[in-house]
C-alpha cells in the first residue's frame, strides 16, 4: 500500500499500530466514503445528471428543488445551491454530515424512483447496440490489422469500453443504510466492484473500536481544528510574506478581540 513504512514503534510490545492509529472520522466517514458516493459514484459518473441546454429536466433538478423547499434548522446546516454541479463548487465535511443524514436520506430514494426505469432501458439499449454493432466493428477492424500487421506499422486498435449502466437497483436502498448505519461498507464492492474500494472504506471498519477506546465521535474527531484553519485562512494579512504574515494575524486577533470587547 501506499505510504506504508517500516516504523520503530513496530518493536514495542505493549503498543499496537493498528489500534493506537487514530482514524479521524471526519475525513474518513465524510470526506473520504460519503464524498466518494455522492461526487464519484453519483456526479462524476454522470448517475445524477444536470439539465440539459435546451432545458430538458434530469435529476439533479429533482434534487435541487427539492433542496429549495426542505426546511431545517440553522444550526443543522444548508446546502449551496446548485449542489452536484460546478457552480455548486465542492461540499465541506459540515456540508456532507447535513446531506447524508437530513435531505439526501429523503430525496434520493425518490429519484430513484422516478428516474431507475428510465435509465435501465437506455442502458440496455446502449448495451444491444454495442454488442450488435460497436463490439462487432472492432473485432472486424482488429481482424484486418492483425492480417496486415507484418506490413502495418499502426497500433492497435483499442477495444471500446463496454457501457455501464447509469444508475442500478437497490443504490438507494444501499444508500439509506449508509444514512443510518453506514452499511455501505458491507455492500459497496457488490454494487462497484472491487478496484472502486478505497482505504477510507477499511479503516471505517476500526472506528467502532475507536469509539470503544477514546469516547464518541465528538471527542476525537477533526471538526474543531478544520473550523480554526477556516478562521485563519479568512484572516487579513494584506499579503505580507518573509515573517511578516504572523505578525499581520496576531494584529488582526487583537483588533478583533478589541473590537468584541467593545460591544
């Protein structure tokens, strides 16, 4: 695996890598398995497509008006509008633990609903006409280049990717679990296949002992942190550079503390 190194801490007894290896559940659970699902799996994938040009809905149309009407509280989080999309720009952590457990857990398996039978068929035709026509075309053109070949100096022809199909039953189904128990885990490699398993999808498995060693989630997770550098990328510091930029935050600190006092 990448990045694994043999480390003196190896040769302690009473110390266990594994288990002493704190696995941040922010970065893991949100950042790495839900921002997998949803932008891998669901956007890049093109599962949840936007409107077309000429204005034809699709599904992530469905989603976002439906995000227009979904109430919560402040304090639960929103979503930017146009999620999924570029002008959505890319989810935060606090972002992806609001979608996965509030609105998405409601609106997905409606879209599947809608949208499933739709994409089934098109993906069978795509598949028919790839098996009659597209498949049949390269196997034609590689005959007549492996035939020329001792003359052909040309490279060979590639054999076109077979079509995959656009969204598939029980996604949904898989995807309320991850809402709730994070079941996806068990189910994933089913659905994908082994090559899409990442890490996060592994070391997800050793949180529960975690939980069990260091408390809830709450106590050890990244959040904090992740907000502090929040608060010091939006810090003033009039581009100074050469040693200068910690002088430049210390003063904005201390004209911020001043300024809270006053009120």
């Amino acid at each position: 695996m990448h990045g694994v190194r043999w480390t003196e801490f190896a040769r302690l007894k009473y110390f266990d890598l594994v288990r002493y290896t704190i696995v941040d559940p922010m970065h893991n659970l949100l950042l790495g398995v839900a921002k997998t699902q949803w932008y891998t799996r669901w956007i890049k994938s093109k599962a949840l497509r936007a409107n077309t040009e000429g204005g034809t809905e699709r599904e992530l149309n469905m989603i976002h008006n439906f995000l227009q009407n979904f109430e919560a509280p402040s304090w639960a989080g929103r979503l930017p509008r146009g999620v999924g999309e570029p002008a959505g720009g890319s989810l935060t952590a606090d972002e992806y633990k609001f979608a996965v457990t509030g609105p998405w857990a409601v609106i997905i398996p409606a879209v599947w609903d809608d949208w499933l039978e739709n994409a089934t068929n098109r993906y069978k035709l795509h598949l028919e006409k790839y098996e009659k026509e597209t498949l049949p075309a390269y196997e034609k053109k590689r005959k007549t280049w492996q035939q020329r070949r001792a003359k052909n100096k040309g490279p060979e022809p590639i054999k076109p990717d077979a079509p995959v199909p656009q969204m598939q039953e029980g996604e949904d189904i898989n995807f309320l679990q991850f809402a709730t128990a994070l079941k996806i885990l068990l189910t994933c490699q089913q659905f994908y296949g082994s090559d899409t398993m990442k890490p996060n999808h592994h070391w997800a498995v050793h949180i529960p002992q975690q939980v069990r060693d260091f408390g809830t989630l709450y106590s050890f997770w990244a959040f904090l942190t992740e907000r502090l550098n929040k608060i010091l990328k939006n810090v003033n510091s009039n581009n100074w550079g050469g040693g200068l930029l910690e002088v430049s935050m210390m003063r904005e600190f201390h004209r911020a503390a001043n300024l809270d006092g006053l009120v």
